[in-house]
C-alpha cells in the first residue's frame, strides 16, 4: 500500500491537463481591470491622507508659533512693568519700618498686624451689622494712615524712642479696635437671638 511519493508526481506530471486556450490572456486582462482601480483608490486615499497630514503639521506649527509669540509678548509686558516699579520705587523715599529697626520691632510688628489681618478675615458681614464694620474700618483706615505718616516722619528725622512708641501705639490699637468690634459684633448677633427667640414665644 504505500507508495513512494516521487513516483506519484511522475506518474501525476504525464498526466497534466493542458489550459484552455487564452485562459493565460483573459486572466492578464482581468487582472489589469482590477488592479488600476485598487490604485486609483489608494491614490485617492493616499491624498486624502496627505492632505490630512499636511494640515495637522501645519495646526501643530501654528500652535508653537502662536505660544512662542504668546510667552516672548508676556515676557516683554512682565519687563515692562517690572521697570517701572522699579524706577517708582527708587524715585520714591524708601519707607522705614519697625521690622527695619530691630528683629524684636520686627516681631512686634508682626504679631499685632496678623492678629488685626486674623480678626478681619474672620468677621461675618452681614446686613445687620455691615454699616458698624465698615465704620470700625475707616477708623482702621485712619490708623493705617497715621501709621505711614509716622513712617514718612521716621524716614525723614531718623529713628527716636518716641517715634518707634507711637508706631507700637498705633499698632496696639489697632488691636484693641478690633476686639472692640468683635465684642459689639457679639453683643448685635446676642440681642438678634434674644429677639428671635421672644418672638417665636
């Protein structure tokens, strides 16, 4: 039963049927209707494509162009306006400040400034008492006012005890004014809840 492989394909090659005539040339023919319109879609495609990559090149390119203009525009305003503070700054007297003097006016002034800066930030405005903490604020304004004078006043006599007392004074009441305000804050939103609670008996 088993035959050799090799005598097979002899046997199987004499035996080879012939192709019909212009079988060779229809197969060219139909081969030569299809393949030039695969081409002709691919070469569609492949413009299409181009077309896309092009544009895409260009919108990434735009959009460098358009941050490096953007930063190199910022960059001149910031220098700009960092010239001109500058030149403010130096036609302006420089200013003296208890931080100026000694580390210890330093601290002192630092600790009355955050407590006062602490207070405000905490205070609830409300229409009820907007009309007390905005005249707690102008007193608080005037302060700030005296407060540069003294500093103006420092700037030009020079330092002296009297003077560096009188900007702890100022800073002191600041702190004071701000306790005032906290405590009638608390006497105002007190006698509300008195009220609110006699009217609902």
């Amino acid at each position: 039963m088993a035959q050799d492989i090799r005598e097979l394909m002899k046997n199987d090659s004499d035996s080879k049927e012939s192709l019909r005539e212009g079988h060779t040339r229809r197969f060219e023919n139909l081969l030569e209707e299809r393949l030039p319109i695969q081409e002709q879609k691919t070469s569609a495609k492949g413009g299409i494509y181009l077309w896309m990559k092009i544009a895409a090149v260009l919108i990434v390119a735009g959009g460098i162009v358009f941050m490096v203009y953007n930063n190199a525009f910022a960059k001149a305003e910031d220098q700009q306006l960092v010239e001109v503070e500058t030149s403010e700054k130096q036609s302006a007297e420089p200013e003296v400040l208890l931080s100026a003097i000694s580390p210890e006016f330093k601290r002192v002034e630092d600790y009355y400034l955050a407590s006062v800066n602490l207070e405000i930030a905490r205070l609830e405005i409300t229409d009820d008492n907007k009309e007390l903490i905005d005249a707690f604020m102008k007193q608080l304004s005037d302060l700030d006012e005296e407060y540069k004078s003294l500093n103006r006043e420092i700037t030009e006599s020079g330092v002296s005890d009297e003077m560096v007392s009188a900007m702890i004074e100022n800073l002191k009441l600041r702190v004071e004014l701000m306790i005032k305000l906290k405590s009638k804050l608390k006497e105002m939103k007190n006698a509300a809840q008195q009220e609110a609670a006699i009217q609902t008996v």
